[in-house]
C-alpha cells in the first residue's frame, strides 16, 4: 500500500534473544527506526513537498509514488546498514536475502495478490459495486502504463516491507517475543497510513493491521520476507492499474480498466478503494490458513 502518494545466507530468525542480546540490544536498537520515520516525516517529507511542486509532480501516478517512496527507499537501508555493521552481518539478512531475490517465494506471493484483489474485484461486481465499461487505456499505452505501475509497485513492495519487517521485526521479535513485535509493527503500518493518508477509516486500519500481521506471520513461516513482498506488490498492482480504484480519494492515472464504482461503501471500499471493502476480510482469513498450511514454520 503506497504511503501517501496522495500528497503529492538465508537469514535465522530465533523466537526469543540470547540473555546477552536481550540486555544489550533490544533498548539501543529500537529507537533508530522511529527516529527513522520521524526523519521522514518532519524534514524530508517537507522538502520532498516542495521539490515535488517545483517539478509539478502532482496527482496519483508511478512518478509520484516513486518519488515519494523514495523516502523509504533511502531510509531503510541506511539504517539497516548500520546496524547490520555493528551485528557484523550482511545487509541483506533481514528477511530480503539477495539470492532469493524475486524468486520462487516473491512470485508465489505475486500470484496470491493478483487472486486476493481480483477475488474482491469480483464480488465487487457480484454485488453491483463495480461496473467494467472497457480499456481506458488503449494500444502502447497499455504496455507503458503496466509497466511504469509495475516498477512503482515493486518499489513500494520492496521498500515498506523493509522498513517494517526487516530489521525492526527481528529486532524486536528477540526483545519482545514473535507476537508482541508483530502487534506493535502492525499497529505502527495501519497509524502511519491513518494519520498521513487522506480519507483514511476504521475498516481501513482493521485491514492494514490484520495485512501487516500476516505479513509478520508470513516470516514466520518461511524465514523471508519475499512472500510478502511479492503480495504487496501485485495487490497494489492490480487496485492501481488494473482496476483503477481510488486511494485516499485520488484516482490513479493511467490505469487499465474503465470502471465504476457504486453502491455502499463496506462493499466498494468507498474513496480507500479495495482495502475496506468488506470483501476483504473473509479473504483474509484464507491468507493465514494458506500459509500456515502452505509452510511448515522457519527454524
């Protein structure tokens, strides 16, 4: 889900801390990413608002959401490179090993995305929510905005899971134990979306926060983020471009379908498009039964 584009070896995961890791790093190394997203937030938010009026980089597009993601993009490695100096580690082994990288688990996890949205899409349209009129987009368009979407949802994929479910998850899973680090990251996902999005909901959080959980969950089970990463990217792929739903009010361009929307908001999702509907929560449930079917749980 893009964060508020609007305004314009494979890594061990231990469930609990060493008795000198839990004195020594669960206080120090907390505290970096919330300063992290505080950076973000108060300074270079801002200046990325007024470069981005300076280039008239405006409404709901690819250039706007990487742009704007580039805040995560910058943020995340840079301070999981740090700490992963001081644990002596690689940088890639917080859940994104690069040798998995858009592998196996990436394009599994694409494939359950593109089913989920369009399972809601579906039912959208079931109940009279969503009409399909035809293509908006028509002949080379049609290939340069799939791909343009394409490249910007992957770079939301990769950058958010990142920032909330790489090092912070590991870090506090050690501290705090795997659920408790899960609630809290979730929490943190839904607020930065609540806060800092527009048109934002109670239903809305619901989703994010129980879609934050099973992506914690998923590195529970399978030891990589890559799964979810590759979930991310195909749902937001196919509300943005595929179906063209609103997020935070504003309708992405150049998306493929000419569509429609109408009827009560728990079945369209109103201006959040898909995420609220709630169409979403019975496939959510079905997300956790398949991956802990699907997966026996990482050592």
């Amino acid at each position: 889900m893009p964060l508020r584009p609007s305004q314009v070896s494979s890594p061990t995961y231990s469930s609990g801390p060493t008795a000198g890791c839990a004195r020594l790093c669960a206080p120090c190394r907390t505290p970096p990413w919330p300063f992290g997203c505080s950076l973000q937030i108060g300074f270079l938010g801002p200046v990325l608002e007024r470069v981005a009026s300076a280039l008239r980089v405006r409404g709901l597009s690819p250039g706007t959401v990487v742009f704007f993601e580039t805040i995560n993009l910058v943020t995340a490695p840079l301070l999981t490179w740090i700490f992963a100096r001081y644990e002596h580690r690689r940088v890639d082994s917080y859940g994104l090993p690069v040798r998995e990288a858009f592998g196996a688990r990436y394009w599994e996890g694409f494939a359950i995305g593109v089913v989920n949205a369009g399972a809601v899409a579906l039912g959208m349209i079931a109940l009279g929510g969503m009409t399909v009129h035809g293509l908006s987009l028509h002949g080379s368009k049609i290939l340069s905005g799939a791909l343009a979407w394409l490249g910007a949802c992957a770079l939301v994929g990769v950058a958010e899971e990142l920032l909330f479910r790489g090092y912070l998850l590991q870090t506090l899973w050690r501290s705090l134990g795997f659920w408790p680090a899960a609630v809290l990251i979730s929490a943190w996902f839904a607020a930065d979306h609540y806060f800092f999005k527009q048109g934002e909901n109670v239903w809305d959080v619901i989703t994010l926060v129980t879609l934050g959980l099973w992506a914690c969950y998923s590195v529970l089970r399978t030891g990589t983020l890559w799964l979810a990463v590759g979930y991310h990217v195909s749902f937001d792929y196919v509300q943005l471009f595929v179906i063209g739903t609103k997020n935070g009010s504003v309708v992405p361009v150049d998306h493929l379908l000419n569509a429609s929307f109408q009827g009560p908001a728990w079945v369209t999702g109103g201006v959040l498009g898909t995420e609220p509907s709630f169409l979403m929560y019975p496939s959510l449930a079905l997300l956790f039964l398949y991956t802990r079917s699907r997966f026996r749980r990482s050592q």
